[in-house]
C-alpha cells in the first residue's frame, strides 16, 4: 500500500521546473495515466453557511473533473475562520488522513486532496506532512486548468507567469521536501533538521534566482505582444468594440460561435476559452468587432486576474460589454456578482452593457403545492416571472436567449444593433460605414 501513496507523492514532485533546467516547466499536473481521484475539503464559517459552501464545492468538483480528477469524498468543518498552521482543525485533518489510509487499504488510492480557498505556504507544508498525499488549492486547480487549455504563446506565457507567481512565495515547501529527499548538493547536506540550513538553504536561493529570472524574461515577452496586440488594435479602422464577458461556461463562445457564424471551440467544461478571439460581426448593414474571452469564476486571486491583464486589454478597452448570463445555473445571482465585482476591478464599470440570459431552455423551478406555506424561495419563480423582475431591476437592459435553440435570436440581433448603432453614431459622427451595404 505504501509504494502506491509513495508514487503519487513522487509523482507531483517529479513535476517541478528545476529539474529539467526550466525548459519545459509542468507543473502540478494532475493528469498523468490513470484517472486520478480526488477528496475536496471546505470550511463552514459565519461568512459561508453551508449552503455556499456546497456551492464552492459543487464548482470545485466540476473544476477536478475539467482537470480530469474524479471526486470521490468531501469533508467540510465548522471553524470561526481557517486554521493558519493547518487550516483545518487537527482532528479534522487525522479523519481524512485515516480515511485515505483506509482508502488505501483497499486498494482505493487517493490521488489528491484539494481545498477550496488558497492556501499560505506554512498551510501547504503543514497539511502535506500530515496527509502525505498531493495537496491543491482551488488557485493551483485553476492554474491547471489554464496550462492545460493554453493555446496560442500568449495564453501559455500569462499561464506560465501565473504559475510562478504562485510558486515563489511557497519555494521554502518545495525545498523542504528536496532536503527530505536527502537532496541538495555539497557535503554536509544531511536528512532532518540538522543539515538544514546549509545546502538547503543555497538551493532556495537559486530556485528563487532562477525563477525570478525566468520571470522577468515572461514579463519582457508579454510586454513585446502586448504592443504587438495594441498595434493590431490601432489597425482595426473604426468599428465599435464589443466584448462577450460573463462566468466560466455561460455559453459565451457558443455566442460569439452564432453571431459570427465561426467556429471558437465551446465545450461544457471550464475555461473552455483562455485567450480572446475577435470576429469581425455585420447586422443588417452595421459591422463592429466582437471578442470572446476567458470566464471569470469566484475566489480568483486579484494577482491571477492580473497575470491575464493582455488578455483582458480587450473587455477593458470596449466600447460596449455583453454580460451573459446562465440563467439555468442555481447561484447564477452570484456569478452576476462575481462579474460585475471583477469587471469594476478591471476599470470597467463605467462601460455601457447589456445582460444576455441565456439557456432559457435549460431553466427549471419547483413547483410549489398550493398548501405548501413555506416561502417561496429563488427556485420556485417560473421563467416568466423570473423575466419581468429581472427587465425590470435592469431598466429593461437585458434579454432572454437560449443560444443552442436560438430561441430570442432575432431580438437579440435587434436589440445589438440598436446599441451599437447608437455607439458608433456618438463615437465616429463622420463615419459612413453605416451607410454602405454590406453583405453577410
Ligand atoms: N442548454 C443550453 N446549453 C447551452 C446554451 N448555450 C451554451 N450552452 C452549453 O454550455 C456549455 C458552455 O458553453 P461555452 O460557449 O463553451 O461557454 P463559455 O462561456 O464560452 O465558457 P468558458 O470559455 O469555459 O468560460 C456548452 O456545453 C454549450 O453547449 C443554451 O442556450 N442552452
Ligand atoms: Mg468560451
């Protein structure tokens, strides 16, 4: 049983940038053979009563199995707050610690154990000498998924920048267990405390060079196709900027897929999409630039959302944001939230908007029987009347779509054009684009 738990321990280490002289940095992969398995962790505190921490963990879950883990247990604890030596209570880390051994027992390995909020270096160290098995955090699954789904040499720049941003203020528990390995080059380099000042410390330190190296070298390389994209930006001649933001797999690109009749790659998993695509759209006699691009998703370190600030310059450039909206997803209230908090943390909340609620199609309530006194909650308003209270909050600046039905497509066109119309005509008075007939 032990050689098991060793090879996937080993596994994760087997992964790190140093040891192939950073040339081809992997890093935390949880894909290798198998399907892996996964146990989550999340706490109840008086800031997230249980319900939103099934939700974190529903999306936790669904980010594993995007990374291709399968989640086979939760373990949640009531705590005023995390822990900051092991986030967790210690009782509660020996119960899952006894139920991996008993997993293990038979012939069950657990692969990884991911916890729902980000975790300090201190925690991480703590927690893997306790578990003795891979330990993620909801930021390391996200950088996974972005380095799996990286495409084009600026989606996997950002991401590989990202990762290191996250690494570097947790080197020391990288080098703890090189020095555990008996690791560390130079005499005098022993196991335990003892030796651990000596080599230990020397390899920190050059990590971190390197790293930080590596780093500037990333940063000069995005700077280089951030002008390349601006000067791109500059050429595009004088059309309205409209961008498709929303929540991770709201169906963004399965728009932006309709309106421009291309074919961007949308799947039901998340961060489908990393880096923006722009198409080039034409209503009736009107053309503007569309852009799809990555979604947002709750507790993304602000850092992260930094990290993908090139990707980003063409939301926070926009004349005009398309918030889409899953209408079908039970928190889609929070995930509106998340957006519009994120969007005001890029600079955008002054920029003109309309909300698109799409999959219609998928929505569902409970109806309620008519001796049923307990109050109606958010999941007993059928679609229709879900619809009038939400035109009405947003002062009717919103439509009802199913973009795989195309149910509402026709007013969707109507109402874009109408809004972009009116842009264009404010931004490029002279402009007679508008009035020459363009083909579809
Ligand atoms: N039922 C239903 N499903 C939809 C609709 N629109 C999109 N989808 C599905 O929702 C999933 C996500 O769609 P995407 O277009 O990839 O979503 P996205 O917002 O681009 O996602 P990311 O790029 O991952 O952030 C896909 O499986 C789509 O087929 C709709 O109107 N109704
Ligand atoms: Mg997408």
């Amino acid at each position: 049983m032990k050689t098991s738990r060793s090879k996937h321990y080993n596994s994760s280490r087997s992964s790190l940038p140093f040891e192939d002289g950073m040339s081809n940095v992997k890093y935390h992969h949880v894909i290798d053979d198998s399907p892996e398995t996964a146990v989550l962790v999340g706490l109840i505190t008086p800031h997230q009563n249980e319900r939103k921490t099934n939700e974190y963990l529903d999306e936790l879950q669904f980010l594993a199995e995007t990374a291709g883990a399968t989640t086979v247990k939760r373990f949640t604890q009531r705590m005023n707050g995390p822990s900051s030596v092991t986030y967790l209570g210690i009782g509660k880390l020996q119960e899952i610690r006894a139920y991996i051994e008993a997993e293990e027992e038979a012939e069950r390995d657990i692969s990884m154990v991911i916890f729902d909020d980000e975790l300090s270096a201190k925690q991480l160290r703590n927690i893997e000498a306790e578990l003795k098995v891979k330990i993620l955090d909801r930021t390391s699954l996200i950088l996974d998924i972005f380095a799996m789904r990286a495409q084009t040499a600026n989606a996997k720049t950002q991401v590989e920048l990202a990762q290191y941003r996250y690494m570097l203020p947790r080197l020391q528990r990288l080098w703890t267990h090189l020095e555990r390995q008996g690791g560390g080059s130079g005499s005098g380099g022993g196991k335990g405390s003892v030796g651990l000042r000596g080599p230990g410390e020397t390899q920190l330190e050059m990590d971190r060079r390197i790293i930080l190296n590596r780093m500037s070298l990333l940063k000069q390389r995005l700077a280089d196709i951030d002008r390349q994209k601006a000067t791109q930006r500059g050429n595009r001649g004088r059309m309205i900027r409209v961008a498709l933001v929303g929540y991770t797999n709201v169906g963004k690109s399965t728009l932006m897929n309709l309106l421009s009749k291309s074919e961007v790659f949308a799947e039901n998993k998340l961060f489908a999409t990393l880096d923006t695509t722009v198409r080039k759209v034409i209503v009736d006699n009107l053309p503007f630039l569309l852009s799809d691009t990555v979604g947002f998703i709750r507790k993304l370190p602000t850092d992260l959302v930094d990290s993908f600030k090139s990707t980003l310059d063409e939301v926070r450039e926009a004349d005009f944001l398309v918030h889409v909206v899953d209408v079908s997803h039970p928190d889609f209230e929070d995930q509106i939230k998340v957006v519009d908090k994120t969007l005001a943390d890029l600079g955008c909340a002054e920029t003109p908007q309309m909300v698109i609620f799409n999959k219609v199609d998928a929505y569902t309530w409970v109806v309620k029987d008519t001796d049923d006194l307990t109050p109606a909650t958010k999941d007993n308003i059928p679609l229709a009347e879900l619809m009038k209270s939400w035109t009405q909050r947003l002062d009717g600046n919103c439509i009802f779509i199913s973009a795989k039905e195309r149910t509402n497509y026709d007013e969707l066109r109507e109402v874009l054009y109408k809004r972009v119309r009116e842009l264009h005509v404010q931004k490029y008075p002279y402009n007679d684009f508008l009035f020459q007939h363009y083909e579809e």
